[in-house]
C-alpha cells in the first residue's frame, strides 16, 4: 500500500464526511435537493433485470416522470430577439420522453430513419440533441456524434465512412454541415435543431440556408426542423420502440452508437458500441452505488465525447437534473453553474486551470501595497468568497478527468471548496478503468504492466513497476468502424486491450499515471498533439530549422522546442556574429509563419523555446541507429530546463499581472489590453494586429480576459467580440476606449465594492466614487433648484408604472411651457416616442388621454439607454437637459428578481449615479426616487419600518444575492444611499417613494403588469384550481401590501411637483391592516367570481399539488405563472412588515385640499369588486379564460 496515497484517500473521506453534513443540514430546507434525492429503489429497479438499453431509458423517464431531468437557460423574447434570463427552465422526465417519443415516430412515419441506419448528429450539447439520440436507441438506429469545429477533411471522412442516411444538426452547425453533403449522396435528410422559430433573425438565415439547399439538392435531401419531425409523429401516432432482447453468444449484438475519437494517431476513428456495452454502460451508472446526493449536475461537456455522455447517463438512472450551459464557446459556463448551483462537478483540467487562476488574480490584486503578513488572511478571505458562490453553493463532491489534472490544483481545489476530488481515469474503448486510483474491479477483469523500453518503463522497475497498462474489461468496445487496422492494433497477442498509457503501479490494483506512450500527447484542455508530425512540419517548412524537438506535458495547455538552427542559413540571413536573442526572434517568426500556412492550431506552436548550438546525433545519443529522434534521451537532456521554462512562463504570467494591477492609471488602453491578453494567454508579447484566437486564445481564456478588461476600464467586453475571428486585439483596444467615454462611467461594480464581494456596504457608496472632483466642485458652485417644476425629466416611462407616471407628469406641467423629457431605449427619437404610444394600446380611453396629453410639444421623447454615460445621449442633448430640467422622476431600473447585485449595479446603480449628474449639473434639479419597500426586507417585523428611517438607518450593508428579488432590492437601497448623500451635500430635494406592489388601474382595462409576482399566483391559482388553507403561518388577521397603480402613480407625481428642500422617504403602501384583506381573502375572491378553486389543508401538500399541475401546463401558460419564481411560495408566508405612512398620508391631504388639486386624499382599501375587476384585466390581457357571467 502507498502510504501517501492512503493518507490523501483518509483526507477525501474526511472531506466528504463534513461536506455531506453541510448537505443534509440544507436538505432539510432546500425543496429542489428533497426532489431530486436518488430512490434505491428505483435505482436498483433500474439496474436490474435483462432490459434493453432502451428499455432502461423508459423505464426511468417513467418511475422519474415528475422529476425535472434536464436544464435549459430560460429566456424570453422580445421584438423577435431572444434575451437569455438568469434561470433554468427545466423539462420532466414525462416530457423528455413524450419528446424522444414524437421525434423517434416522426423519423419513422416520414421514412427518414429506418433500424440499422446510421444518424449523424452535429451540435453542442442541448435538449434537442439528447432526444435525437435517445431517438436513435428507440428506433435502433445507430447514433453518430460529431466533434463540432472539426477540420472539413476529417468530417468528410467521417461521413464518408459511416455513410448516414440523415444528419441531425443544430443551427450553429448548420454551415459547416452543409458544404460536406454534396460529397455524401447516402445522407438522404438534414434534420435542424436548437432553432427558436421567435428568434426571427436566426430563424429568417437557417430559413433561407436551407431554401438554398433545397435548390442545390433538389429532391435528393428532405429537409426538416425538430419541430416539423416532432409535429409528424404526433399526427401520425407513436410508434412503439424497437424490441431488442439481450444478445447470447455468437447471436447478432446490434450497433448502437459509433464514436470518433482522434485518439493517438490524430487521425478519427470510430470506436463502435454495440447494444450489449450501451445497455451496460446504463446499468453502470447505477450499479452497487446508491448515492444519498441528489445529482444535480451540469452539461458542459460535448456529447460526442464519452465523459459528457456518461454524465447524463448517470444523471437520468440516478433521477437527477442536468443543466446543460447555455453557449457553446462556453463563455456562460461559471454563470451557468452560479445559477444551476450544482451538486457534484466534472473537473477537466482547463476548467480547473481557470478557477486556479481566478484565485491568483484575486491574490494579486488583493495583495497589491498590503503587508506579506496578510497573505495568509487574504488567501483565507478569498477562499471563502470562492466557497460561498463561485461554483454554486450546494457542492458536495468532484471528479477530476478526461485528462490529468496537476496534483497541487487538486490540492487547492480541495482547499478552496472543502469538498473531496475524486480521479477518474478510463478512455472511450475501455471505459471506466479506475477511481481514485485503484482499478475498478467490477469493469476490469485482468490487467497488466507491458514494457515500453523505447520510453525505459519495465515492469521490473524499483520500488514501483511501470510500463503500459493493459487492460481485459467486462465490456469493452469491439473495434473501430471500416477500419480492420486500427482494430487490430487496439488488442495486443493476449487479447488485451492497449490503452496506450504509462502507469505506475503501487500496490494491489492502486496505479498512478505517468505518462502518454506514443508520441501523441493529451494537453491539459484535453487537444491531442502528435509532436512527431510537428516536428517534421517544422523542420521541412523552414531553412532556418535544421532540427526540432517538441516538448509537452499533459499538466500544460501548450507545447516548447529545443531547436537546433542551420548555422549557414542563419548566418546568410542574420550574419556571422548573430545574438541568440536574434536566432531565437527569427525561429519564432518561422514557427508562427509556418503554423499559418499549414493551418496549424495555436496549441499546436511552442509558445517558448530553447536555442542548441550542437545537432542531435547518434554519436550523442540523441538519434536513434534509424536516425530517428530518441526521445528519452532527449527528455533527459533538456527535460529539466524545458520543466524549469514552463515555471519560468508561469512565474512571468503572475508578474504581468501584478504589473497589469499598477498599470491602471497611467498606461494607454492598448498597453492595457496588450498586457492583459499577455496575462491571459501567457504569452512573452501581443501583436495588436492579430485575433485572440490566432494568438491562442480559447472560449474560457475569453471569459477571463473578458473579466479583467470589465475590471480595468469599467465596460462590459462581451466574450464573441474577443472570439471574433475578424475582430483583431486593435478593436478590442478601440472596444474599450469607446465605451470607456472618458470619466463619465469608468465606473465598476469592482472598483466600488470590491471583487467578489458578497456584501455591500453604504461606506462604499459615496458620490466620489461616480463622478469626477471637478464635477462636484461645479455642482457645488451650481444654482440652487427651481421653487417648481415647470419641465420634468421621467425615466422608466414605457414600464407599467411609468406609462401611469407620464400620464399624471402631463397633467401636472404648466399649460405655458410646460414639458415633460422621457428617456426611452430606441435607435431614434421617433421610435422612443412610438414605443411610448404602444405603452397605451390596451385601453382605447388611455391612449384618447395620452394623445391628448402629449399634444402641442408638451411630452419629449428621447433615444436613450441608461446603462450608458449620459443615459446614452448626445452631448448637446444631455446638456439641453441639464440647462432645461428642473425636476427628474428617475423610475426605470432593471427589474429582474433573479439577478444579484453585481449583475444589476450597471443599469440600477450606475443609472442613478447619471442622473445625479445631471440633478448637479448647470443648476441643481429636485429628484424623486421610485424604489421598493424590499429595501426594508429582513427587518424585525414587531416594529414598523418609519419613514424618517433612510437607507443607512435600515442597513449599512446588504447582501449581494441571497435569495429571491435580494439583488434588486440591493440595488435600490444604494440608489437610496446615493441620494441621500446628494441632498445632504448640496441640498437638492430628494424624495424616495418605496413602493409595495403595484396593482391594476381601478378604470383601464387590460392594464396588468403581467409578470409581477401577484399576477402570476392569481394566474397559477386559476390554472390549478388549488390553494393553501392560508398562505400564512400562525393564526390571526393578516394583511395584504398593495395598491392600484393610478393611485400611486398620482400620488408620487403630486409630491415629486412640490418636492421640499431636504431628504424626504414616503411609503407608498397599503396602511389599512384592519381591514384584514389578505391573499386568503382574495381566494375567497377568486371563487366569487366564478372559478373553481379547492382549498388544501397542509402547506406542503398544496405546495408539490400546485408545483405538479404547474409543470403540466401547456408552455404558454408556464411562463405566465408563478413557475419560474415558485421557490418564494415554498414556506408559509412568516410575520409581516409594517410601513409607516404618516408622512405620504399628510402631503396628500395637505395637496389634496388645494383648489383643482386632482390627486387621492387617502390610499383606497381593496374590495372584492375590485380583485374582480383585476381579474377581468387578466382575461382581457390574454393570461387567463374569463368565466361565463
């Protein structure tokens, strides 16, 4: 026994032993952790019995049909874009299999896929691509997955051997599938997926692609989408699926799946999986392992690969949930586990890499000008931040594979999340071949060390023998497709299969990895290099090369050389008394010349190299007798200082970022982003000229360099502009000098909080942090506000509130030039002012009112976005507001109850910091704030949140996520901060308005806001026709906070045109408690008025009641109910906020007793006519059926 191996096996055990009591404390509480629990029965009825593969699949999606088993970002679409949301939308294991089920009987019933064809499928991972080829197993059809970004040579070869008879491919492929058909007469179909038909700029391409084969195929190639494939089975009728009983010796053993793999020779092979390894590699995800952690995971590995495959596998027999990351460049990938909160992870080493290196650049920028003896404290705190959030906060255990992963990032891995990392070792023939270091003897049968003495491994090797392993597995695949070569290479003499790997053995079935056997290498982000051909490349394409020796490790994303230079060319070119700093520039020119013409990857270049003024040769022991390279040798030789140069780059890297960290003031933006994408890609130096992906660069190495330029220059650097194999590092530089816009929103979430902070303190908010110094000297030299109100600015108008907000702004402005300004997202003035007009469509007598209103030039509408420096104005236009404005409504905020803090400080924050500056500038300008009584969320209930208690008062620091709408409530609470400070500072009159829920208007029709939390319970109450015996916990009277927006909306425009000097919070809530009108008391209401609703007992029941009947609702009515929002209905509602309103209650009376005043002297109670009347706005909106008289 390796005594060191076993103490790091004690410390997972000990790892896995905390982080499961961490996990049973929060599956007590955590609903989606209860629903998602493994049955060991199920678990056990699954992996019993003779059942087909198939077989097992139907069985689970029935014995799980309620579950969710698979994950995709939600979104909505709006003007016909697709705008992705901050959640998961999950489909049932009864709809994956309806799903799997249409598809399979449409492929039938159209005559496109018969048993035994072969079926290519092209795309990322995704809903779509699953039941494609679960449709494949229930029709028997054998499933191809393709690489996705393959070389065109290899996919014609593929498909060329394989000769499908339909591609399935999704829309992203859709241009590198098309130009390979004309070349594949067997494929007889081209079935697209991931196409959302409302998505209409890509729906219109793919539309017009595929009309553009049409022609060039004519009636050779059915072309079809998902959907029109899915519609055919469902009018036609399911088939059933194919019967396939479990093949006895020397019987047929159907082909299943074939999957290519590049493998150690770069050139694709076809591993083949027949019925019988399918159907027991499903067993196996089961087999003798009943895990008491739900399996919430997520998909980001590409489903050609068998590691991806198996974790889904895993995932449906275990009844858990994949949440498949919604890009395929991988660019959302630590969003998607944010928000998906898994409960295990697959480390692969890239991945595993980027974490390591947001920890360091953390350090760094953390450790900048403090104390050496705080490093220990940092490395803590930061740890800890990483812990809390970074990969979710529900992590119980991790598997490192696909490649090795460094031990000392293991190490911190372990360190920083304290969950346990367990390696998994195994290839696509064998499969799994060990975990956690010892050979998995339910898989391997026998096993065996072979000599490699070309590499000097024997398995006679002191203390530890070492050679090949060879394995005989349970099941493994039979060989390659169409290719008797590469089969037969695969078994040695004995029948063992040769996974072409150096292991160490240490003791009884306990083996360590070491090395690739052939002169293929496996890199750390999992590409096969072949350094053999590299080398031949390299030294036949250049003068300058007499000799080159190519070196890497799997621990590594990139690959050094030894090179020895032909000494007459150099000197020719260079002359006699060349510098090596000289021979070196010119060999790396080569190199990256010779990778351009042969189209070499950039991982496939030495990113460093060493300069050998003596030639290998067999005297030196560096050539074989054939003249060869002996690479032992040669690793001997140079190995140490090639190790000491990887070290060298690495130590170089975490320097430049230091260097970065003291660049910010100071040094150009080109500078910046040079350094920065240095930093990223380790590289020695950047040539702006060229892409990030012909420097190197990568879909994560993106998101990191998207992350630091984001921290150094304050604007948002989206990930495919970085990727843009057009965009050069120049437009980067030109990207972020753009969007920069001098002082005016050099402004991050960063810079004013801190990274990663999980908290946000008021001592950060400070007016000093968003504007410049000579901004607020200005301002303080500025003239004082106006005694009225003659010209308003309002934000947010298009909203639901804000469309009442401009009616009664309107109202209120001065007949002799008076003017209302609105700042509406558009690409012109005219289209602002038509999106206003569409606000009022609803209702016939307010669109009368509107036109009206905005009559005679008394209504503005402006082009703008307040996520920009000066709300996205032009500089004469913001400064004709400045001198014209003289009070400002600011209303609009991001609104999205999912989002954090972080995520909404740009438009929530940094929007209220522009409309500061233009309260202060010219002349200063009364503000009125629409915030949110969430501001106040979290208090002690006994006593009422008062009006004079302001932001700092409730809280001096909030939470940057912590639960639903904890995010935008935080967001609001430092807008209230800001203007705070504003008011106390330069005396501009401020009124913070904190609203309860904004309810229908007492008279229009139609107008409901239909995606608030109150609409879409009522919506999900009708739709199931079930509710608790009381939404409340504990007995008594219970209140209901809302009112109708009319009133609110007039009660803020009266005060908000008749602002006193000063700071100033008014609670616009409901302050009738006697009248205990509450959510159970508008269930009695709903029934009133006609539809039917059951009362459930016990809270919980009702809970997984309504949750059940929510998720069988058609699509349409899921996203109107309260589904994607269902965890905040998860407990009985607890004791309840009261909101002093004395304050609100005196300005209205007092505005209300003046001649002509039209504004509401009190807050009107809620009846039962009016809930009646907000549910007919519902009928009218299109969210639920009306009910006859």
């Amino acid at each position: 026994m390796d005594v060191l191996q076993e103490r790091k096996r004690q410390e997972r055990e000990r790892l896995l032993r905390r982080s499961l009591d961490r996990y049973q404390r929060r599956l007590e509480q955590d609903l989606e952790l209860q629903r998602s629990a493994p049955s060991p029965e199920a678990v056990e009825r699954l992996a019993s019995g003779d059942r087909s593969s198939i077989e097992i699949l139907a069985l689970a999606c029935s014995l799980h049909a309620d579950r969710p088993a698979l994950g995709a970002r939600a979104f909505t679409v709006e003007d016909g874009v697709l705008r992705y949301l901050p959640r998961y939308q999950t489909l049932s294991y009864a709809e994956l299999w309806a799903r799997v089920q249409q598809f399979a009987s449409g492929l039938r019933h159209g005559g496109l896929v018969q048993p035994g064809d072969r079926v290519a499928i092209s795309g990322f991972a995704s809903v779509d691509w699953l039941v494609a080829d679960f449709a494949c197993l229930y029709l028997a059809a054998v499933s191809v997955p393709l690489q996705t970004g393959m070389p065109a040579a290899d996919l014609q070869q593929i498909l060329g051997e394989v000769e499908p008879r339909a591609i399935v491919c999704s829309a992203e492929q859709l241009d590198a599938i098309a130009p390979a058909l004309a070349s594949c007469p067997a494929v007889r179909s081209l079935i697209v997926m991931d196409l959302e038909e409302r998505d209409l700029a890509r729906a219109r391409a793919v539309a017009a692609r595929m009309e553009a084969l049409r022609e060039e195929h004519g009636q050779r190639l059915a072309l079809f989408t998902v959907a029109d494939v899915a519609r055919i089975g469902r009018q036609h009728g399911i088939v059933p699926h194919a019967i396939l009983s479990e093949a006895r010796a020397g019987e047929p053993d159907p082909l299943m799946a074939i999957l290519y793999t590049s493998g150690s020779t770069g050139t694709p092979k076809g591993a083949m999986f027949p019925e019988s390894l399918v159907r027991a590699q499903w067993r196996a995800q089961a087999r003798g392992r009943v895990s008491p952690v739900a399996s919430i995971s997520v998909g980001y590995m590409p489903l050609n690969h068998a590691a991806g495959r198996f974790e889904v596998m895993r995932s449906i027999m275990e009844g858990g949930v994949t949440h498949l990351v919604l890009a395929s460049d991988m660019s959302t990938l630590f969003e998607d586990i944010r928000i998906s909160r898994p409960t295990r992870f697959l480390f692969v080493p890239r991945v595993s890499a980027m974490i390591h290196q947001h920890y360091q650049a953390e350090l760094v920028r953390r450790g900048a000008g403090r104390a050496s003896g705080a490093a220990g404290r940092i490395e803590a705190e930061i740890m800890a931040e990483m812990r809390r959030s970074f990969l979710g906060d529900r992590l119980v255990y991790g598997v490192a594979g696909t490649a090795p992963t460094a031990p000392e990032i293991i190490d911190f891995l372990e360190r920083c999340f304290e969950i346990p990392i367990y390696d998994g070792y195994g290839s696509t023939e064998a499969g799994v071949i060990s975990f956690d270091g010892r050979l998995s003897r339910e898989d391997v049968l026998a096993f065996k060390i072979a000599d490699v003495p070309e590499l000097g491994y024997r398995a006679t090797d002191a203390p530890h023998p070492r050679g090949e392993l060879r394995v005989k597995m349970r099941r493994h695949v039979p060989g390659y497709y169409r290719n008797a070569q590469a089969t037969r290479d695969l078994f040695d003499e004995e029948g063992y299969l040769q996974t072409g790997d150096i292991v160490e053995l240490h003791g009884e079935d306990e083996i360590v990895w070491l090395d690739r056997k052939k002169n293929v290498l496996k890199l750390a982000q999992g590409e096969f290099v072949s350094t053999s051909r590299l080398e031949g490349v390299y030294a036949a394409m250049s003068p300058f090369i007499q000799q080159i020796y190519v070196h890497g490790s799997s621990l590594r994303a990139y690959l050094l050389a030894v090179v020895v230079p032909d000494q007459r060319a150099v000197e020719a070119h260079l002359g006699p008394a060349a510098s090596e700093g000289a021979i070196k520039q010119l060999v790396r020119g080569e190199l990256d010349r010779i990778a351009r013409e042969a189209g070499l990857p950039r991982w496939e270049v030495p990113r460093e190299i060493l300069i050998e003024a003596s030639p290998f040769t067999r005297e030196n022991g560096l050539l074989t007798a054939s003249n060869k390279p002996a690479r032992p040798k040669l690793k001997e030789r140079y190995g140490a200082r090639l190790d000491r140069m990887f070290e060298e780059i690495e130590r170089t890297q975490l320097e430049k970022l230091q260097q970065l960290e003291g660049q910010r003031a100071g040094a150009s933006a080109a500078e910046q982003v040079a350094l920065a994408m240095e930093v990223t890609l380790g590289l020695r130096d950047v040539d702006l000229r060229q892409t990030f992906v012909e420097l190197g660069g990568d879909s994560l190495a993106a998101v990191r360099l998207s992350t630091m330029l984001e921290e150094r220059f304050g604007v948002a650097v989206p990930v495919g502009l970085i990727l843009d194999p057009t965009s050069s590092a120049q437009r980067l530089v030109a990207h972020v000098e753009e969007r920069a816009g001098g002082a005016a929103r050099a402004v991050t979430f960063s810079q004013v909080h801190g990274a990663g902070a999980t908290v946000v303190r008021a001592a950060d908010l400070r007016l000093e942090r968003f504007l410049a110094p000579e901004e607020l000297d200005e301002a303080a030299r500025s003239a004082a506000p106006a005694s009225g109100v003659r010209a308003a600015l309002l934000t947010g108008a298009n909203g639901f509130l804000g469309r009442f907000l401009l009616l009664e702004l309107l109202e209120r402005a001065p007949r002799d030039g008076g003017k209302v300004f609105c700042v509406v997202r558009a690409a012109s003035d005219a289209e602002a002012l038509a999106r206003l007009g569409a606000a009022y469509r609803a209702d016939p007598a307010l669109r009368r009112r509107f036109e009206e209103l905005s009559a005679d030039g008394r209504l503005e509408a402006l082009a703008g976005d307040l996520m920009k420096p000066r709300l996205g104005l032009s500089g004469a236009v913001f400064d004709r507001l400045c001198d014209e404005v003289d009070g400002i409504v600011h209303n609009g905020a991001l609104v999205n109850h999912a989002f954090s803090y972080p995520q909404l400080f740009e438009p929530n924050v940094l929007g209220t910091a522009e409309i500061i500056r233009l309260a202060l500038r010219r002349r200063r300008k009364a503000v009125g704030y629409v915030s949110t009584v969430g501001v106040a969320g979290g208090r002690d209930p006994r006593d009422p949140v008062r009006e004079d208690e302001d932001a700092q008062s409730l809280w001096k620091e909030r939470p940057t996520d912590s639960g639903y709408a904890v995010g935008y409530a935080a967001s609001k609470w430092a807008g209230e901060v800001l203007l705070h400070d504003l008011a106390q500072r330069f005396g501009v009159p401020v009124g913070v308005f904190r609203c309860s829920m904004i309810m229908p208007d007492r008279r229009c029709v139609g107008e409901v806001n239909t995606s608030d939390f109150l609409t879409r319970l009522l919506a999900g109450i009708v739709y199931t026709a079930v509710a608790p015996r009381s939404f409340y916990a504990g007995e008594g009277a219970h209140h209901f906070d809302g009112l109708p927006v009319d009133f609110v909306a007039g009660s803020i425009a009266a005060v908000v045109t008749d602002l006193r000097a000063g700071f100033a919070t008014y609670h616009v809530t409901n302050p009738h408690w006697e009248d205990a009108v509450s959510l159970d008391t508008m269930v009695d209401w709903i029934r009133t008025a006609g539809y039917e609703v059951s009362r459930i007992d016990e809270y919980a029941r009702w809970y997984e009641a309504f949750r059940e009947r929510l998720e069988a609702l058609s699509q349409a009515q899921r996203q109107r109910s309260p589904l994607p929002i269902l965890r905040q209905w998860a407990r009985p509602i607890g004791r309840e906020l009261r909101f002093d309103t004395a304050r609100l209650e005196q300005r209205l009376r007092e505005i209300a007793a003046r001649p002509g005043a039209r504004v509401d002297a009190a807050a009107p109670h809620l009846t039962e006519e009016y809930l009646h009347k907000y549910l007919r706005d519902m009928v009218a909106a299109g969210v639920i059926a009306g009910r006859a008289g």
